[in-house]
C-alpha cells in the first residue's frame, strides 16, 4: 500500500518483521509488516508490537496510547485497467498493470492510521514518583543518621555503610506512605492540568470544524508525513515510531494560509548493530493546508499528469513520462520540525 512503502523499503534493508496485536470489536487481531498475515482493522488500538529479525524477537513494546484508533480496511476487487483493459485483483495492481504498467496508486478502502477522538484522564507523567524517590531517600538518610550517630561513640565508615543501608530499609517502608501521600497532593493538580490541555484540544477542533477541516484527514496526512520523515535518508537507523500523545494543536493564518502546530509525544524505535533501542521524544511539527488538484483517497488512486496524461505514481515527486511537477495529493503537508 502507498501508504506503506517507505516504511517496507526500510524494513526489508534490515531483515525486520513487526507483528502488531489489535483489539477491535472485542476481537484480537494482527498485521505483520512482511504481510504474512494482516486483518482488517476497523476502530482499532493497539496492544502490542514484537519486533522479529531473521524470526528472532529483538524487542516488544507494551505501551500504547487507548485513546488513538486505528483502521485498515482493504477489499481486494476486480478491476479493469483503464489503458489496456486488463482485469485483476486490485492487490494485483499494486506497482501497476503488469501489461501497460499503468500507475493505479493502491491504498486501503478506509484507514485511520491513528486519530484521538476520546480525551479521558489517562496521566503519563510520572514525574511525582521521582519526587517521592527524592523526599523519602533524604528524610531516611537523616533519620538514620540521627540515629547511628546519637548511638554512636566513635564514627567510622562501618557506621557511614550502617547509615546507608538504614537508609535504603526505612525508605522501603516510607515510599509506600509517600507515595500515597504524593498521590493525594499531587495528582489532582497533575489531573487539573490534563483537563486544561483535553479542553483546549477540543475547543481547537470545533473552530477547525467549522472551517470544513476534516479531523481524520488530518491526522492521516500527519501520519503519512511522518512516515515519509522518519523513513528518509534523514534518518538512517529509524524503523517505527508510534505516537503516544497529541499534547497541544494551535492553529494561525499567514498571508491567508492555514498553518497548524502540533506538539506530540512519540516513540522512535531504531536500529543500530542488529540492536534495536526505543526512546519517547517530546516533538512540534508545523503542518500546511494546502490546495489540491487531486485528492489520494481509499483503494484504487488513478493520476494522470496534467500536462501529458501519463498515470502518475504518487511515490514519485515528478511525472515518470515528462518530467512535470505534479501538485499536492494530500490536504495537509508537513513544513518542518520545529
């Protein structure tokens, strides 16, 4: 699928497999990335990703986010060749009529490749615990100090080695205490903010609604141009990401142009000496609306240049026949990483 192609060249050059585990309509389903099997996914999240190499797991990832749903629905049809009159499948067309070698632009008849439509209280900074780690280590170490050295006639390492270790075993009993006690403090502020940033994105989605902005084209177009990022020559070593949240959309016109910045965490899984390591940035990309001749939508994308009428392959920046620049297929572009 177009939608998948950078991602697949990548894959392919390091020998990896990603198995994906889905929960939809009380059902598990699974996508390999080396299509050894792949369900249709409708409203769709994800469970799951292993990462094989050669068979072997290098690597799984457990974390993902409920909120964002995905689908991948693909319906293999006849078709027929509007050059030569070829009939077959529509998997069959995939790189083109293997008579004419006409471009047909394969893409799933529906997909969502991960939209958030839900904002309940799902609270993913853990930076409370690290606090309570802190508070409870030092309240210990001067207990046991206190203690150690009021009971103590003499101070020697052996009482500094006893201080520690006093240390490590009441902090094992205080965590507990502390930790609930952050828990009550803390969170309800923690929960404030998010309700704040929740707020926030759906007021940014009734305006964008309101100009006719279709939400699940945009997180589409997002996607596909983050796929067309992460798997460039930019970066190398990058096999998957996965985004974990949508933090913050803010929307502005320039010379009567729409521009939207996205601010997300995401999860950039690599490759480096057939060892495979995750890391979850904080990243802000800004996104155009743009004007389209020709919109890349579900299954079968037919193009034609405008200047010659050769069948246009999406993949490609320019006509494969004359040369000419083709316009935008998609309503949203990604300018940069900010």
């Amino acid at each position: 699928m177009i939608t998948e192609v950078s991602q697949e060249e990548r894959l392919k050059k390091y020998s990896i497999n990603i198995k994906t585990k889905y929960k939809s309509n009380d059902k598990i389903l699974e996508r390999n990335t080396d299509n050894s099997k792949n369900d249709n996914i409708i409203n769709g999240i994800r469970l799951s990703k292993t990462y094989y190499q050669k068979g072997q797991v290098l690597k799984k990832e457990n974390i993902f986010d409920s909120r964002i749903l995905y689908t991948y629905e693909f319906n293999d049809e006849v078709i027929t060749c509007k050059n030569c009159g070829m009939q077959g499948k529509t998997s069959e067309f995939k790189d083109g009529c293997v008579y004419c070698q006409t471009y047909y632009n394969i893409d799933y008849t529906n997909k969502e490749l991960g939209s958030k439509f839900y904002y309940d209280l799902i609270i993913r900074n853990r930076g409370y615990i690290i606090k309570t780690l802190i508070i409870d280590l030092l309240i210990s170490f001067v207990i046991s100090f206190i203690y150690i050295v009021s009971t103590s006639r003499t101070f020697y390492m052996f009482d500094f080695l006893k201080i520690i270790a006093g240390t490590f075993l009441i902090g094992l009993i205080l965590f507990l205490i502390f930790y609930y006690l952050d828990a009550v403090i803390l969170l309800p502020s923690l929960k404030r903010k998010k309700e704040r940033e929740n707020f926030k994105q759906q007021e940014f989605w009734k305006r964008l609604e309101k100009l006719g902005i279709e939400k699940i084209k945009f997180f589409n177009n997002l996607n596909y141009d983050l796929k067309r990022l992460y798997y460039s020559d930019k970066y190398p070593f990058v096999l998957d990401y996965d985004i974990i949240d949508y933090n913050n959309f803010e929307e502005k016109f320039l010379d009567n142009k729409l521009f939207v910045t996205v601010n997300l965490d995401i999860r950039i899984v690599s490759i480096y000496k057939n060892k495979i390591k995750s890391k979850i940035e904080n990243k802000t990309y800004l996104l155009q609306k743009v004007k389209i001749d020709k919109e890349v939508n579900g299954s079968v994308n037919h193009i034609e240049c405008s200047n010659c009428g050769a069948s246009v392959n999406i993949l490609e920046k320019k006509c494969s026949y004359c040369g000419s620049e083709y316009n935008y297929l998609q309503e949203w572009y990604l300018v940069k990483e900010l």
